[in-house]
C-alpha cells in the first residue's frame, strides 16, 4: 500500500471543516466533561477511573460520527473518483481507511486520557488526596477498545450506506439506550 495514501486519508480527516470541528467539540466537550466532573468532586474528591469515566461519554458520542464522516465524506461531496485514482483496488481504500481513523481515535482517545490525568491531579491537590494516580490498566484498555469499535462501526455503517445524514441517524435510533 503506497504511503500516500494513508496520509492523503489522515489529511483528509483534519484538514476537512467537518472532521476538524468534529475533533474541536470532541476535546472541548470532553474538557466541558472533565470541567463539570471537578466540580462536583471539588469537596471530597474522585479516583482517577472516575475521571477516566467521564471522558468516554463526550469520545462514545462523537467517534463513531468520524468514522461515518471518513466513510461518508467523499460519496456525499462528489470526490469519490480520487483514492480509486490513486489506488484502483477499492479494498487496500478501505483498509487504509479504517486504519487512519483508527489511528485518529486512538490519538483522542489517548488525548482525553491526558485530560483526565490532569483532571485528576489538580483535583487531588486542590482536596488534598494522594496524588497516586494508579490507574486500573484493564479500565484503560477496555476503554480504548470499546470507544476503536465504536468509531470502526461508524466506519462499516458510513461504508454501507454512503450518506452522512442518514447514518448518523440511523447510528442514533440504533445505538441509543432501551429505558
């Protein structure tokens, strides 16, 4: 697989004003998240899982739409022809892909960690907690895997269907939680 390719399709994800504000309400609402989350913690304080927590709400929301957008995007802005240009097997377009937006979750993902992290240690010294982070590896990597399938489904539902509007509604009725 040429190496233009995936990072043509990396380019695309942030140079583009959809992918790029959608990384810009990513981090900011995760900060909003972590902001409200020190708040209310600001007495007694919280252990770094509940930090770690609070971050994959805002990430399990807003992943699976990059990875609608990355499927999606060019379908629905008449550019479909340049990666089978590049590269005329559609396969090795797929695959690249899915492993450019796997690589641009796992940056954020890994990002809103750092966040927490933060989070954390300022809460801990503004209660007076210890400031042993001791984070629960099993958390983190089931964290990590849950928010790598989610952006991955976007993918398979932007791939199958090819119209961002559509898939990120249809992606909402189905993923929404039975009360």
């Amino acid at each position: 697989m040429p190496l233009t390719l995936p990072r043509g399709e990396l380019r695309k994800q942030v140079d583009a004003r959809a992918g790029r504000g959608l990384l810009i309400a990513i981090g900011v609402l995760t900060a909003l998240a972590l902001g409200l989350f020190m708040w209310v913690a600001r007495n007694e304080g919280a252990p770094l899982s509940a930090a770690l927590a609070v971050t994959t709400t805002p990430q399990g929301l807003l992943l699976p739409v990059l990875g609608i957008i990355t499927a999606c995007n060019e379908w629905s802005q008449r550019t479909a022809l340049i990666p089978f240009t590049q590269e005329p097997r559609r396969l090795r377009v797929v695959l690249t892909k899915l492993l450019s937006v796997a690589a641009l979750g796992t940056i954020t993902v890994a990002l809103a960690w750092v966040m927490a992290l933060v989070a954390f240690l300022i809460l801990a010294a503004l209660t007076g907690q210890s400031l042993n982070p001791d984070p629960d590896w099993g958390q983190l990597a089931g964290g990590w895997l849950t928010q790598l399938i989610a952006v991955l489904q976007g993918v398979a539902f932007g791939l199958a269907l090819l119209s961002v509007p559509l898939v990120i509604g249809i992606w909402r009725v189905l993923t929404r939680e039975v009360k």
